[in-house]
C-alpha cells in the first residue's frame, strides 16, 4: 500500500486508478445535465449544423458565421456524434442528445489528468506526479468542464502535453545526449492540436515559458532539442489545409473576426460583460482548484525559495506569464487560466512533499544539520500559513453552503442531496487541513480522492440536474413537442434568446424582437409558435394586433436565466381568432303568434213584448 501512494516510479495500475477516479468524478451528471448556455450549446449547435449541411470547413451559427474559434472540436464533436448515432441507428442530428458533444471534453479531461501525472513524474518524481493528476481529477473547474462540449478541456490535454515535453526537454538540456524524437514528436503534434483546438491560446504558456527561461538563464542553447525546422513543418501540415480552406470559403473573413475581435477584441473591453478587475483569477483560483488550492497556496513561499530549481524554474515560467496575461486583457472567465492548473498541482505537491519529508528528517536527526527554513518556520511565514488555511476553510464553506443553499434558492425547497453536498464539502475541506498538518501522504491522498469526487459527484451529478428552475430551454423545448401545431411547425421567441433554445428546438428557430415575432404568428398562423417574455409582450400583442391576430396562450413558464442572472417569465402563444373578425350573425329570436282575439258574444233573442 504504501508505494501505491509514494511510488518510486508510475506504474499502468496507477494510471488506471487516475483513470477510474476521474470517470467517477465526471461521468455524474454528464448525461442529465442540459445544454449549458451561452458557449456549450453555441459550440454544439455549429457542429449540428456542420453535420446537417456536410460542410467541415465553415463554422456557422444558425444563418451567422462563427468566426471565432478554429475547426478541431467541431471535428471531434462530430466524430462522437456519429460513433453516437451508428451505435444507436437514430442519424437525426436534431435528436442526438447533447452528451454525444460533450465526449470529447470528457476523453480530454480524463487525458489531461493522466498527462498531469507524466509531466508531473518528468518533473518532480512519480508521487509528486500522482498527487498532482489526483488534485485535478477532483478539481472544481475539471469537472466542470469535462461535463461542457465546448474546448477547454481538450485544450488541457494538449497544453500538458506540450509542456511535460518541453519541461523535460529543458531540465535535460545539460545532457550530452539530446532528446529523443518521442519527446519532440509529442510537443510539435500537441501543439498543432492545440492550435486546431483554440487557435493561439497554446501559444501562451509555450512561447510564455520560452521566453521567460530563455532570457532568465541567457540560455537559449537548449531550444536546438526541439529539432525546430522539422517540428515547424508538422504544425503548418496539420493547421494549413485548413487554414487555406477556411480562408478561401470566408475571403479571409473568419481571420479578420478571429483575431481582431475575438482574441484581441477581449484585451480592450469585457466581452459579453465578462469583465474583472486585475486580481479576478487570484481570487476565483480558490474556488476553482477546489479542493487542492490548499496546498497551492501553503505551497507559494516553499516555490519562491526554490526558484533557482530546474523544476520550480520551469513551471514558474509555465505559471506567471500565462497568468499576468489574463490578469491584464479586459474580458475575464474563470476557465481561460485553466492551463496553468497543472503546474500549480505540481508545485503545491512538491511543497507537501518536502515539508512531509523535512519535517521526518527532522524528527530523526533533532534538527541538526537542516537549514533554517525548515526547522521552524519564521514568524511571518506562520501567519501566512494560517492567512490560508483561513481563507481556504472560508471557501469551503461557500462551497458547502452553494450545495445546500441552491436548492433552497432556486426551488424553495431543502434537497437532501443539497444537504448531503454541502456536508461533503465540509468535511472534506476540514479534513484536508488537518491531514495536511498531519502530514501523512497515504492519509491526504485518500481524503482528495474520495471527499473532493464525493463533493462533486453529489453537487454536480445530484443537485444540479435537479434545479428545474435554471434549465428554462429544456422544459420549453418539451412545451412545444407537446404543442407541435404541425410537422413543420417553428418556434419564434423573444425576450429569451438563449443559444440552448435552438439546440434544443431546432435549427430553425427563430430569435428576435416582438415584431419579428408577431410576424412570424402572422406569416403561419396555423403552424407558428411564440415564446415571449412579459417585458415584452405588449409590444409583441401591439404588433400581432396591427397585424389583425391575438395571441392564444398555451402554457406560462418561469425560471431563473443564469446567463443574465435573473428571473424569467415567459408564455408560450399560437395565433388566436383574428381580432376584427365579424362575430356570428344571430339568428333571429322565434315571432309567438299573436294571442287569439275572443269570439264575439252572440245577442240574446228579443223577448217579445206583451
């Protein structure tokens, strides 16, 4: 048991316990989750349409170009899909579960995880490695997006792969023999990947940590290990043919959108209002590396002192270009330093090892013989331990009170599953301080993998497919099979205009203002439909009124819009009787014959006089 949990080198059972672990921790909910809105269900829908029209070139949004991200998860997309429908014989893409997406985020998270444990092992050793990948099968933001068809996670995938291939490459750069052409084959093609995937973003920690190491050392010698010439000409093989293609179908369109408004569009002003200010991911990081931004930030001084280390070196050099980037362009999400996880798990592992390790070094020689630092650490260094443990066990309780309290908000009502998340989430932080002040690595390993998965299990798999108030698409979508008018009948909605409504309802319909809806009623009253939400519906009754039509409500819905974090009421409408109709003419009331007159009194004969 204990080289399970302090290997000297990675063996395939600890691979497939890496394996296991993150398919428990992400397969929850990844089939009964809905489509995520905005991206999730944008990413998909283009890669629907690619599958409707046979184009793979182009990427398109309903009528609109997406000219935003390049064409490697749509093609990946659309190979899950297809796999998906051969297995189950339905080739409808408009009823292919949005699941059948979102197997590439899952391949690329569980990839990425076993990747964190071989760069991890290059690195710093096989424990350091298989602490690290453990850290991030369980981490908030992993699973997140391993349960979303969009691309982060198999950008993860290949920027681990990337980065475990030049970290070894330059931590044996003084070597007379140079790296092997596994090595090098495995940055090029994770690069091109990753290029295919999100465009420059690889770019970042690669030519970031270059540069960084290059001029910090005034060392640029070892770049030769790379085999420059030949990994170039793998990249331009792999991204040209379609880069060309995509150039010629656009005119040079989707390079001019891609790259002007998309990517640097996003440094000037927060898209979409995602904005934040400088010390957004300083803070988030907390959250979103849950459980294991614990040992990240015990780990921060130990990583400063040990900078001048090869291994430290490189992944600081991984870490804090990537990071002040993103700190500085305007548009902020949590996701988009998702990148730089690896190298934090790699450090904050290897800070818990070395403590664990000093501190029984120290028990055996009753520290003689050890440097200052880690015999008792200073005052200072004191406090910012317990600064973190503070601010670690707060976020804890967030996350155990988002468990238990969304329910609460969102349905009015206590879930026991929110009851048991918010449990879990609690007793796995508090257990993860205390264990990490023990210092027992067999002990620590076992509350990450069992709490964090637990946590997310029961907070992802259990009580977000639960709160029926944020997943507004699907119950509309199921209102208007329902109330299908005819086969080709089409929904028009305004007010809510969310990506998954048209993942959900179809390719065609329709998302606007009240008088393109009204027109819509108008131009098919027999077959339209009409979601409309109440800000907007007088508008929307003027307009189909002008039009001589009123609206026929068929059913009344209401949720929460997470998108717009707000409440939403919306009515489903067909065309009503038009409003100037003549009414029916009535028939004439039944004319009662007039009573009959009396008969007349008939005269008395005339008595005869005497």
């Amino acid at each position: 048991m204990t080289d399970t949990f302090r290997p000297a080198v990675l063996r395939p059972v600890h691979y497939v316990i890496l394996a296991l672990l993150a398919l428990a921790t992400f397969l929850p909910g990844f089939t009964t989750i809905p489509p995520f809105d905005r991206d999730e269900s944008r990413f998909a829908q283009a890669t629907r349409q690619m599958l409707e029209t046979h184009d793979f070139v182009s990427i398109r949004f309903q009528d609109e170009a997406r000219n935003k991200k390049p064409v490697g998860i749509h093609w990946l997309q659309s190979a899950t899909v297809t796999a998906v429908q051969a297995i189950t014989g339905d080739t409808n893409p408009e009823t292919t579960p949005i699941w059948a997406y979102r197997l590439p985020s899952l391949i690329g998270a569980v990839v990425a995880v076993l990747l964190t444990a071989w760069a991890g092992q290059l690195l710093f050793g096989a424990t350091a490695g298989f602490g690290a990948a453990l850290l991030m099968a369980v981490s908030v933001l992993l699973g997140v997006e391993a349960r979303m068809a969009k691309t982060d996670a198999v950008l993860l995938a290949t920027v681990v792969a990337a980065m475990g291939a030049l970290g070894r490459i330059y931590m044996d750069r003084r070597k007379p023999i140079p790296p092997t052409w596994g090595l090098t084959l495995t940055f090029w093609v994770a690069l091109g990947v990753g290029i295919l995937i999100k465009g420059p973003v690889i770019l970042l920690p690669v030519l970031g940590s270059i540069i960084t190491l290059g001029f910090a050392d005034r060392d640029w010698s070892w770049l030769k290990g790379l085999r420059p010439l030949p990994g170039l000409a793998i990249v331009l093989a792999m991204v040209l043919p379609w880069a060309i293609a995509i150039a010629i179908a656009t005119k040079g369109q989707f390079f001019a959108d891609a790259i002007g408004h998309e990517f640097l569009g996003k440094v000037n002003s927060g898209q979409e209002k995602h904005a934040g200010p400088p010390g957004y991911y300083l803070i988030t990081f907390w959250l979103s590396f849950w459980p294991g931004s614990l040992l990240v930030g015990l780990g921060a001084a130990w990583a400063w002192r040990r900078r001048h280390d090869d291994a430290v070196r490189f992944c600081l050099a991984w870490i804090v270009p990537t990071w002040l980037i993103f700190e500085a362009v305007a548009t902020k999400l949590p996701h988009y330093v998702l990148p730089t996880f690896p190298a934090l798990a790699f450090l904050g592992m290897a800070a818990l090892l070395s403590r664990i390790d000093a501190k029984a070094a120290a028990e055996r020689a009753a520290n003689r013989n050890l440097p200052r630092e880690e015999r008792k650490p200073a005052l200072a260094g004191r406090i910012g331990r317990w600064a973190v443990i503070v601010l670690y066990l707060l976020i804890t309780l967030a996350v155990a009170m988002l468990g238990a309290g969304a329910p609460l908000r969102l349905e009015g009502t206590n879930l026991p599953a929110g009851i048991v998340a918010g449990g879990l989430a609690l007793a796995t932080g508090i257990a993860f301080v205390v264990l990490e002040r023990i210092g027992c690595v067999k002990r620590l390993t076992l509350a990450v993998a069992a709490g964090g998965a637990l946590s997310l299990i029961s907070i992802l798999g259990l009580v977000m497919p639960s709160l029926k108030a944020m997943w507004l698409s699907p119950a509309i979508a199921q209102a208007v099979a329902d109330h299908r008018l005819c086969p080709t009948t089409v929904l028009a909605a305004a007010g809510y205009t969310e990506p998954s409504l048209v993942f959900l309802a179809g390719t065609k319909t329709k998302l606007g203002e009240p008088d393109m809806v009204a027109n819509h009623l108008a131009d098919d009253p027999s077959c339209g439909l009409a979601l409309v939400r109440d800000k907007e519906e007088p508008a929307f009754a003027a307009q189909l009124a002008a039009r001589g039509l009123a609206p026929e409500l068929i059913k009344h819905f209401r949720g929460f819009n997470y998108s717009r974090g707000n409440w939403a009421n919306l009515a489903l409408y067909r065309a009503g009787a038009p409003v100037n109709a003549p009414a029916p003419a009535a028939e004439p009331p039944a004319v009662e014959p007039p009573p009959a007159e009396p008969p007349a009194a008939t005269p008395a004969p005339a008595t005869p006089q005497p």
